[in-house]
C-alpha cells in the first residue's frame, strides 16, 4: 500500500510533505484543499474523522494532525536520513515532543492571525489593531527561541532533528514577513538554513 499524504502543498500539509522529502520516501500525494467536498465523503472520513487536512494513510495506518504525522515518520522511517532524523534517546524524543507541542501552542496561533490581517484577507476585512496584539502575543517566545539558538546552531544541539522541522514549519516565510525580526537575528539565520534544505525546496516545488 505504501504511504498517501492528503493535502496541498499549500496548507499545513507542506510540512508532511517536507519530513517525506528528507527521508525521501516513497509517496502518493493526493491534494486535496480545505474546500474539496471530497474531504467530508465517507472515505476520506475513514482517513480523518474530522474530515480535515493533513492526513496520511501508511500502511493501512490512518493519522491526522502534521506535528503527530512528522513525530510518527521520524520514529518509523528517520534513520533513512543521514545524519538520522530519528530521536537517539528518550530524553531527545522527549525535547522533540516538547518543541513541536510549544510551536502550535505559543507561535501558531498567533503568527496566523498576523499572517491573515497583514497579508491573506482582502483589505476591508483587514484589523491592524487584532494584527498588532498578535505580534506582541509572540515576543517572548520568540525570544527564549533566541536565546537557544544563540548557544547552538539547532533546536537539540548540532544536528537538523524534526524538532527544528516542525517549528519552522510554523516559523514559515510566508509568516515571518509580516512580523519585525531585527531583534531575533539568529531565528532568522536559524529559519533561513532550515527553508534551503533540499529537501524543504523539493517540498515547495510541489506546490507551483
């Protein structure tokens, strides 16, 4: 059977896309949009009972959620990768867990509001005011991302783990050029390396 991703590039699904590119996987991609009423058919809903994207079938193994997809791949497949995308211990997979779990709860939330009030709605449905609250909300995680990367050139030390995937994944570029980074240089340099992967620009081929 292999693996199936379900999505498009352009959604949440790039950074399914992303993890399969770095472990070069073997994979069905089938792009479905948030819109496709394909998402709310029976057999999609087998797939994802919530009937969203991104989901995966590998196997016959059914999972949703692209932090959890990238986590499972990592277990399974990470050692295709060199150097390994897998955790090395439980105390890695552990931080692994811990940064994935912090980017959706601190960053996403709030780089999504400025990214739809600065850049994606129409003009007049546009709210600076919501945008500016948005931004302030991610100083200080943004800030103690800093001070990491200031002690080390990844999330887990010397090494790209799906750690660093994940977050920036968020941290995407369509995100973080609506936000001021001049205090966050080494975020940037940090985002800048991630998004030149190989693997992450085969990733974003798929979308044009």
């Amino acid at each position: 059977m292999g693996l199936t991703i379900y999505g498009t590039a352009r959604s949440r699904t790039a950074r399914v896309l992303w993890m399969a590119k770095e472990l070069e996987l073997a994979f069905e991609h089938v792009p479905l949009a948030m819109s496709d009423a394909a998402l709310k058919q029976p057999a999609f809903l087998k797939i994802n009972p919530a009937g969203r994207v991104p989901a995966i079938d590998d196997d016959g193994l059914a999972m949703s959620e692209s932090l959890a997809i990238n986590l499972y791949l990592a277990r399974k497949y990470g050692d295709r990768a060199s150097p390994s995308l897998a955790p090395a211990s439980l105390e890695e997979e552990a931080r692994i867990w811990q940064w994935s779990s912090w980017a959706m709860t601190d960053l996403e939330g709030p780089l999504t509001l400025v990214h739809l009030h600065r850049n994606f709605y129409p003009p007049d449905k546009r709210d600076p005011k919501a945008a500016e609250s948005a931004e302030a909300q991610v100083q200080r995680p943004l800030g103690m991302l800093e001070a990491i990367l200031a002690s080390s050139p990844y999330l887990l030390g010397q090494r790209f783990t799906v750690a660093d995937l994940n977050v920036a994944g968020v941290l995407s570029a369509s995100r973080i050029a609506v936000i001021e980074m001049a205090a966050f240089p080494k975020i940037v340099d940090w985002t800048n390396r991630c998004h030149i992967r190989p693997a992450q620009l085969a990733a974003r081929a798929i979308a044009r």
